[in-house]
C-alpha cells in the first residue's frame, strides 16, 4: 500500500516512492524476500496510523 492505493508487485520489480509517504505490506507470500535501499541514510521511521483500511489477503 502507497498511501491509500493497493499496489501489486511481481518477482523482479523496483518500486521507488516518493518521501514521506505512508506506505505498508500485506498479503505477501511465505518466501517473499525484498531489498530496500534507502537514502539518505539518515532517515527516521515515524509509525503512523493506516490511511486506510487494510484488504483481506486473497490466500495463496
């Protein structure tokens, strides 16, 4: 989720998202792995409440 917007992603993606944005992942498979690479390298994580609610995983 980017903001309130559901986002799907696939094996082999890049997603870049604009700072500051709300943003969250839910309904992901078991061996899901990711990298996130984050500048600058001084950033601060703020836990915020969801802009929306969250979808029901659709089950694997």
């Amino acid at each position: 989720m980017y903001g309130d917007q559901e986002t799907l992603v696939a094996a082999g993606d890049c997603v870049h998202h604009r700072p500051g944005i709300v943003h969250y992942l839910f309904d992901y498979s078991p061996d899901m792995e990711y990298l996130e690479i984050v500048g600058p390298a001084d950033f601060k994580t703020i836990d915020m409440p969801a802009p929306c609610a969250v979808p029901v995983p659709k089950g694997w």
